[in-house]
C-alpha cells in the first residue's frame, strides 16, 4: 500500500512538470507568433514637468512609454535630454537584437543616468 501512494504522488509530479513544461513553451509559442520578425523599434524624447522621458516605437506605433527612470525607487524623471537618449537607444538597441527590454541598476549607473 505504501509503494502505491508513493507512485501515485511521484506520477502527479511528474505530471505537473510536464504541464508546466508545455504550458510554458505554448506561451513562448504564442509570444512569437504575435510579434512579427520585420519590427523596426525606434524612438522619440520628450519633456515632461519633472524632466525627461522616452517613448520606444514598433513599426512606429507606441510600445513603451517611460517618463520615469526605471528601477529607481521613487518617480524620478531622468534629468536631461542627453540621460534620456542614452537611455533609450539602450533600450531600442536591445529590442532591435531580440533582448529584453529591461534596463538594470547596473545599466542605470553604467550610463550615468541620474
């Protein structure tokens, strides 16, 4: 009887994690399919009451807006038109080759943005 629970429980394990292994690669599946290989991601700066900020374009159409320094505690605008570009063309080259979007503490300082 014990050996018998123990495979039904090691089974549901088993099942769980190729649930979630083919739910995961769905999903990815999916992510692919709804963003087309031809983006061309560019950008525009702009002025707000704080400072600056970016907007990130995809075939020119709005994808990020980002008025705040990511990743910074608190909403802090980047200081200047100069921080702001780097910022964005930061961001537009990683999209451009298939990375993450995301900028990082380490990024943040690396490009002197605040």
């Amino acid at each position: 009887m014990m050996n018998m629970t123990l495979m039904i429980k090691g089974n549901r394990k088993k099942g769980a994690v190729v649930l979630i292994t083919i739910t995961f690669i769905l999903v990815a599946f999916l992510g692919f399919l709804k963003y087309p290989k031809n983006q061309v991601f560019s950008y525009c700066l702009f002025i707000s009451e704080k400072g600056w900020g970016y907007e990130i374009r995809c075939n020119n159409k709005p994808f990020i807006y980002q008025q705040y320094i990511p990743v910074l505690q608190g909403n802090k605008a980047f200081p200047d038109k100069k921080a702001a570009r780097k910022a964005a063309k930061t961001v537009t080259s990683r999209l451009n080759n298939n990375k993450p979007p995301r900028l990082t503490l380490k990024d943040i300082n690396d490009l002197d943005l605040h």
